[in-house]
C-alpha cells in the first residue's frame, strides 16, 4: 500500500461501489492523470482512507493539496480541479 503522493490525484474505491464507477468516469473522460487504489484488491487500503477521511464511506479522493472529498459529487469534483487549476 502505498501513501497517497503529493503530486497526484489519488482515488480509494471498489467497482461495486456506484459513486466510485461515476467519480473514476468523470477523471477518465476529463483526461486527469490518477492513482486509483482498489480496495477489493487491497484490503489494507480501506484503513489508510479511513485514516484520510475519517469514514468508511468511498470514494475518497485525495488532491494534490492534500485536501479529499468523500463520496463527492461530480460537480464538487470539476469546482475542485478547477481551483487546483487541473482543467
């Protein structure tokens, strides 16, 4: 498990979880370079997002300001990258 990067958008989900297929489409259609940490295939990462966010809920997005989101939405995503001047 690796500690989410500084320079990067990191990404903690699981493909059963809807609002992280929606949050993961949003970042691929935008062309934004992520970290994607798949909880179903690293266990142990669900507790550095739960460390990061202080919850359980997903996705939880890290930003290279080392601000997050949890379970945001698509417009709260875009307002972020655009602050961050990313799109």
């Amino acid at each position: 498990m690796t500690i989410p990067s500084s320079d990067t958008i990191t990404m903690f989900g699981a493909d059963w979880c809807g609002d992280c297929r929606r949050t993961k489409k949003q970042l691929d259609e935008l062309g934004i370079e992520y970290t994607y940490i798949d909880l179903i295939e690293d266990p142990a990462a669900a507790d550095v997002a739960k460390e990061i966010s202080g919850r359980t809920n997903i996705p939880v997005v890290v930003y290279p300001d080392s601000s997050h989101h949890v379970e945001p939405s698509n417009a709260d995503v875009e307002a972020k990258l655009r602050e961050l001047a990313l799109i």
